[in-house]
C-alpha cells in the first residue's frame, strides 16, 4: 500500500469517528414487529427515534436527565444492554378493557456519566405502545438522588398537526385555583404554535403525523416519588420537552424538582403509535407497565349519580334538594348522590347522617364533596384542611365510614409539584384504609 493511499484511508477513518459513524447503536421492536425504537448515542448523547411501518414518527430525540449526583445528559459512555420478553395479564373493572394481556419486549440499556456512575434507561415496546424511563442503583454512598431537569424530548416529522391542551399560568383564574386542568383542546394546529399561555402543554398530546398516523405523548406511574408533568412549547432543534412544574404552583410552596429513594426510578414517558387512532382510544399502556402500591380493601362498585351543582349550582347543597337527588337516583336505578361544596354549612353533619341513612334505605350511597387544603389557592368553599393532613383525614374518613358514606370529591389543587403527588397519594392510601372511593376534581393526569 503506497503512503497516498494509507493517508486517504486515515484521514477517512479520522473522518468517520468524528461524525459519530461509530456510535453504539441498539435497537428493540414490538412483538409484532411493526413499531421500532432505535437508541444511538452521538458525542456523547444518547438519542431515540420510532418507526411504525417503515415510516418516520419521531425523529431522532434527546434522552437524559441531570441531577445532583452528575450529569446524565451528556459525556455518557455505553456499557451494556440486557433485552428480554415481558407478558403479563391482568383484570380491571372499570377501564377500557376489562381483561388485558400485555406483551411486550424490553431493552436495557446501561451507561456510565462523565463520573463514571451509571444510569439505566429502559424501553417496554409493545404493538402500538412504547414506555421508558430512567433507573438508578445506589450511587456512591447516597441514600437519595435529586432530578433537577429531565432532557427528555419529542421531535416529530415537521409536517406533523396537533391536538393539545395548553398549560395554565399559575395562581391565576377564580380565587387564584389554576392550574385546573380544564383549559380548551385546540385541533389540528401546526407545530410551531405558542401555547396560550407560553408554559407548554399538559399531558396527554396527540399528534399527526400527517398521512402517515398518530401519536400520543403522556405520562404514568407518577407517585409520591416525582412531581406531574408537561411538554414545553416546541423548539424547532429540539422538538418537545418534559417539563417540571413552574416555581409559582402551590403559592410558590414546595420544590419543583423530584427527589426519590435510590435505588429508584423516574416515571415512564409513553408514546402511543397508530396509523389510525384506534390504538391511541384503545391503549391501556397507563396500566401495563405499573404495579398496584397495595390492595383494595374491599371491593368498590364504581356507578353513576345524581349531582345536584350541575342544574342548581353552590346554594342547592341543603337537605331538601340532596333529598329529592337521592329519589331521583334511586327512581332511575343510579348507585350514588354526589353532594357537592357547602354541604358542612347549607345542612350540616347531623343532618348529612341523617340524609346517608334514607339514602341507603333507598338503595343509594352519598359521596361528599372536600376542599383540598387551605393553603394552595383562595377558594372559598367548605369542608377545608380536612384532606391535607393525615390527622384530620383520618378523622373525617373515619366519620364518613360509621355514617355509610361510599367516596369523596377533593377539589382545588394546586399544582404538580412533587409534595402534591404525594398528597394524592395519601388521599387515596387512606380512603383505601377506610373504604371510600375518590373522585379527584381539577387534577393533573397522574
């Protein structure tokens, strides 16, 4: 070989592993073989992108996170990938479906910062749904780690409309109680269009991928471990990102940030994918890849009510109206009478126990209406600080319990912030304790 040629084949090689051409790239696809994640890193940077059918759903996206412990986003070197089959099946009673079997195949893979500490990001691909997140072990002698910013990104074809939901300001609208979650869809709008109010999106956000299909955006297994999330406005070099709650949710109270116990993990980011959408009404992709925290205590009836407020509004809360819901469920064969806001005051707690006992002699449960707490907007209405700490709610569940009292309404939160997800979570853990049932007015998708 003559030393022309030996350059011109090292400066191509030089050449080569410059613009990443050697980059670790991996690649898992659902059972039936028609949606494909592909993950490769690029300097560094560890990237995604799907396919269904052979086409483009979204182009190649960031992945990372940045925390307290060191940068996950950026200097990662690949170590290792573990794939495997997952199947399971499952029964629920009040869902799209009532008897689901989940397959699905999932990869692993490991990678090591700039600190030489690891971070696992695992994907579940199942025929039209796609579920990741971000696994840590013990790092170092840490007990916790501190997720300060997700890098997680959606980079959809350019010719793609959407169909989303604007994230609120927060402290704004009535009594400061937004974000309420109840802002308008608007249909078909191009991608590079502001948000309302210039904070992104809430979750769930569908897209089309012009002729070619749908896609949906969201989120699941959400707890007390991290705050709710959105997307960001879109950015034309980095699509959509995953976003934390804004500093002024909760009155400026709590931190915006995730904090959880290591080892650990962060929820899952989801996408759904179709070339109608009928994968997108159908999936239960919330439910395949999270497990029940603990057990039912019993077993609840989910049914249909009577709710006075729809017709009548804040003032018919008092006994003779909630009475003639209660005939009314009962005469149309409905399960339950939702007395809403004010009830503590227009007929108070004697007489509530009074209207419980003809409702069940009717074949008819109620279920009460609950201000979350007092601290997070200026929302008038009463019962208030009976949800927010464990030692009132208890009480007040314990009350509800021994006059037959079957679920609550709990309304007017304030935010996504983490220590709102664990409020929630306590809600419902406790409710559970006591055998009521939830119904969560104004909240955020987890």
């Amino acid at each position: 070989m003559n030393n022309s040629l030996r350059n011109s084949l090292a400066a191509l090689l030089l050449a080569t592993v410059s613009t990443g051409a050697f980059a670790e790239q991996n690649k898992v696809m659902s059972p039936d073989g028609r949606l494909v994640v592909n993950v490769e890193d690029h300097a560094g940077c560890l990237y995604y992108d799907v396919t269904y059918d052979g086409k483009q759903m979204m182009q190649p996206s960031l992945l990372g996170v940045v925390a307290n412990v060191g940068d996950f986003s950026q200097n990662l070197v690949y170590k290792s990938v573990d794939k495997r089959k997952v199947e399971n099946s499952y029964t629920m009673r009040s869902t799209k479906a009532s008897l689901v079997h989940y397959k699905a195949n999932e990869m692993s893979l490991t990678y090591i910062n700039d600190k030489k500490l690891p971070v696992i990001v695992k994907f579940r691909v199942s025929d039209n749904d796609i579920a990741f997140r971000y696994e840590f072990g013990e790092v170092n002698d840490r007990t916790h780690i501190l997720i300060d910013q997700e890098k997680t990104a959606f980079r959809l074809p350019s010719q793609t409309t959407t169909f989303l939901s604007p994230q609120s300001d927060p402290m704004i609208g009535w009594k400061h109680s937004k974000p309420s979650y109840e802002e308008e869809y608007t249909p078909d709008a191009p991608l590079t269009a502001k948000s309302k109010y210039g904070k992104g999106y809430t979750f769930p956000c569908l897209f089309h991928v012009c002729n070619d299909g749908w896609v949906l955006v969201s989120e699941t297994g959400t707890h007390g471990n991290y705050p709710g999330c959105r997307l960001s406005d879109y950015s034309a070099d980095k699509g959509y990102t995953v976003e934390f709650p804004m500093q002024g949710e909760c009155d400026g109270r709590g931190a915006s940030n995730a904090a959880f116990a290591l080892p650990g993990a962060t929820p899952w980011r989801t996408i759904t994918v179709g070339s109608s959408l009928k994968p997108i009404v159908e999936t239960t992709v919330s439910y395949d890849v999270v497990e029940p925290l603990y057990e039912a205590s019993e077993k609840y009836k989910p049914g249909r009510y009577t709710w006075s407020w729809l017709i009548w509004q804040d003032n018919s809360a008092n006994y003779d109206d909630q009475k003639q819901m209660v005939d009314l469920a009962a005469t149309m064969g409905y399960e339950y009478v939702l007395v809403d806001a004010l009830w503590d005051q227009q007929t108070g707690r004697e007489r509530i126990a009074e209207l419980s006992r003809y409702a069940q002699s009717k074949g008819v449960s109620l279920m009460l209406w609950y201000n979350s707490n007092g601290t997070a907007n200026e929302a008038p209405q009463t019962p208030r600080n009976c949800m927010n700490t464990v030692i009132a709610r208890k009480k007040e569940m314990k009350w509800m319990q021994s006059i037959g009292i079957k679920g609550i309404k709990v309304d007017f939160f304030g935010g996504d912030k983490q220590h709102v997800m664990q409020l929630y979570e306590d809600i419902l853990s406790d409710a559970n304790d006591y055998g009521l049932q939830v119904i969560f007015h104004g909240c955020t998708l987890p």
